[in-house]
C-alpha cells in the first residue's frame, strides 16, 4: 500500500505521538508498504512539507513547550501528497488534518484518522483539566468538525474508545496499542555510579500538569525510606522549573532529563520501580516500555486514563492524586523484594502482548477495509448511473 500519514510534527521525536508516529512509519515500511508525510520541518525523500503556523509569542512558548507545533494546511502541498496516496491517515484533528480531510473526500481517496489527542491534553494546560463541561465540548467539537467523517478510527485503548462511544462518534473503533518495540525485553544493568546504593523509582513522560510529576515528588518525600530513593523523571516539558523547586528538599536531588532510546533502556534497566502519576493519558507507552523491560509499575487509578488497565493487582494501582497511597504503595515494593521479583517477570512477559509489529499488521488491516469500502461505494455509483 502506498500510504500517507498527516501530522503537524514528525521529525522531533519530543512528544508521545510523534514517537509513537514515526516507529508506525518505520514498521509499515518494514512490512513491505510504501510511506509518506506531510508535516512541518526538513523536506525530505519521503517527506512533503508546510511550514508552521506563526503564533504569538506567549502562546507559540506554550505550544513548543508541550512537544508541538502547529502546521500551515498548504492545499497544493496537500494535494499532490494526496494524490499520490492509496490511504491517508490522519494522527491529529488540527488545522492540516481538517483542510486535508477535504481534500481525500474532494479526490475521494480512502481515509483514516486515530485518536491521540485527549481533551485533557489541552485544559490541563489550561488549568481546567477537571471542568466535565469543557472536556466533553472539546469531544463534541472534535467529533463535528473532524471525526464522524470517517468510517475508521484507530483508538490506543478500550478507555478511549469508550469516551468516543459515550460522546457520540458514530465511526467504527479500532482498539490497537500503538505497540512497543521489540528491543524493550526484560533487562538488567548494574547501577551506574552516581545511582549505586540508591532504590532507583523511575517516571517517564512530558513535564506537564496532567502527568502529575508533582505528586510522585510528594510521594517519595512521605516514604519511609526517602532516605534511600534515587527519583529520576524522564521528559522535558513546561514544569521543568516547578518541579526543580518541588523536589529541592528530597534526601537524594532528583534527576530530570530526556533520554532518547538507547539511554532510555539503559535508564530502566537499571532502575527499580516504575510509577505512572498521570490523571489523564490515552494510552501511555512508556509505562509498557518500562514494564516490558522488567520493572514493576505503580499506576495511578484515575478515571481519565487508560493506563490502570495494565496493573495486574491492586499492589500496582494508587488512588490517582493521592500521595500518601502511593507512598504506601511505593513501601510496600521496597520492602517486598522477592515479590517485586516474581512480578518483574510476569509484567515483562504482560509486555509481549504490545509487540509494534503485530499492532502495525492490525492498522494495516483497517486500511485495507477502508480502501474497500471507498472501492465498493465507487463500483455501486457506477453501476446506478
């Protein structure tokens, strides 16, 4: 298949949907299909681009902080992309994927969209994260304006695709993880230096306030044994700063950076124990990751996130923005080493189920369905002329 996938940016791998993105690209053409994008940056062999959208200074510093950037929906650009395509999939309901929907329906080219950007995602930032009414006229927005135009939606999760049945996308959903990679096995590495002798409690994600770094901060500070944590944050974002400040009192200071995979391996590798704070999260990939490679994950239960489907037991779910049970939670692994170890190697077999390669061969299959049903619906129309 000759497909094209639309999103505002692909070449900086600093947000989860870029990353999860381009590994989708990689792994499609590694089965055989042909790939293209459309998006912001370098042009490239495979690559049409569009320049961004300029925005205000304050609200241009907000949206790079959060990993993005938002794209110039160029028709011509578009267009030719377009036209060379067998599908098109659409990853973010934002301004280039609006004027490029038109345009497939326009060319009627078979057309795709996933679900990656969460209501949340954007009133968090806004400090309006828990307001019901906002999120679910973002929902209502979305689903008007951009998704109850396609016949195909790929959701990350049963989670997501229960908030889009509940707000009334009509489309049919396909649940697919958006899978890890194949190297993210169950591995173990001494402790470098500047981590020996430290229980090492690992957090991945943005710096941001719905990934609720701040409680995990507050959690270790509560813990019996805060003398002995090492906390590492993993992720850039726009808390950076506030974070810095939170965590200035802990016993060991607290390690922030962005890692890219290699490092990141090693990272959980050598760590101990995984915490996932996050309210709201479509999916979370990086907490498969980490379990996949052997750490136990503790998960926080919030109602906005899928991830506490991924907690075998109540010794790995938290009552989401509680940092006293967490801490509690985050004690009890410490001083349950030999359980801790049995359950490293349950969680890294759990993690063979979230192989990219057969996640990508199930989103294949949807756009095989979705090219059939434009083929069918052009073969009918011809057929009653």
């Amino acid at each position: 298949m000759k497909i094209l996938l639309i999103i505002d940016q692909f070449d900086n791998a600093n947000n989860g949907t870029t990353i999860s993105a381009k590994r989708f690209a990689e792994v499609l053409k590694r089965h055989g299909n042909e790939v293209r994008v459309v998006s912001t940056g370098a042009q490239g062999e495979d690559k049409y681009a569009v320049k961004e959208i300029p925005l205000p200074p304050i609200a241009n510093q907000i949206v790079k902080n959060q990993g993005m950037a938002f794209a110039r929906p160029e028709r011509a650009t578009l267009e030719e992309a377009i036209a060379w395509a067998d599908v098109v999939h659409f990853l973010l309901p934002l301004f280039l994927s609006m004027k490029g929907l038109k345009i497939a329906q326009e060319q009627k080219v078979p057309h795709t969209a996933a679900f990656h950007m969460q209501p949340e995602n954007i009133t968090y930032t806004l400090k309006m994260g828990r307001s019901n009414y906002i999120n679910n006229a973002i929902y209502h927005f979305l689903r008007d304006h951009f998704y109850n135009s396609f016949t195909h939606i790929h959701c990350p999760s049963n989670f997501i695709a229960s908030q889009l049945r509940e707000h009334g996308y009509t489309a049919q959903l396909h649940v697919i993880s958006n899978g890890v990679d194949g190297d993210f096995v169950y591995r173990k590495l001494p402790k470098p230096p500047q981590l020996q002798g430290k229980f090492v409690i690992l957090m991945i994600g943005r710096l941001s306030n719905e990934k609720r770094q701040d409680v995990l901060i507050d959690a270790v500070k509560r813990s019996r044994h805060a003398a002995d944590i090492q906390l590492v944050l993993a992720g850039k974002g726009p808390n950076l700063n506030k974070y810095r400040r939170l965590s200035a009192d802990l016993h060991n200071p607290i390690q922030i950076g962005f890692y890219n995979k290699q490092q990141l391996m090693d990272l959980i590798a050598s760590s101990d124990l995984y915490v996932h704070a996050a309210d709201a999260e479509i999916e979370a990939i990086s907490c498969i990751e980490a379990f996949s490679s052997g750490l136990v994950p503790i998960i926080s239960n919030s109602p906005k996130s899928a991830t506490p489907q991924f907690a075998l037991d109540q010794r790995s779910l938290f009552e989401s923005g509680n940092s006293v049970d967490l801490a509690d939670k985050i004690d009890y692994w410490i001083e349950h080493p030999q359980e801790r170890s049995e359950m490293e190697h349950v969680y890294s077999e759990r993690g063979k189920n979230y192989n990219i390669d057969t996640c990508v061969s199930q989103i294949e299959e949807m756009f095989r369905l979705a090219i059939e049903e434009m083929h069918h619906e052009s073969s009918s129309k011809h057929a009653n002329e």
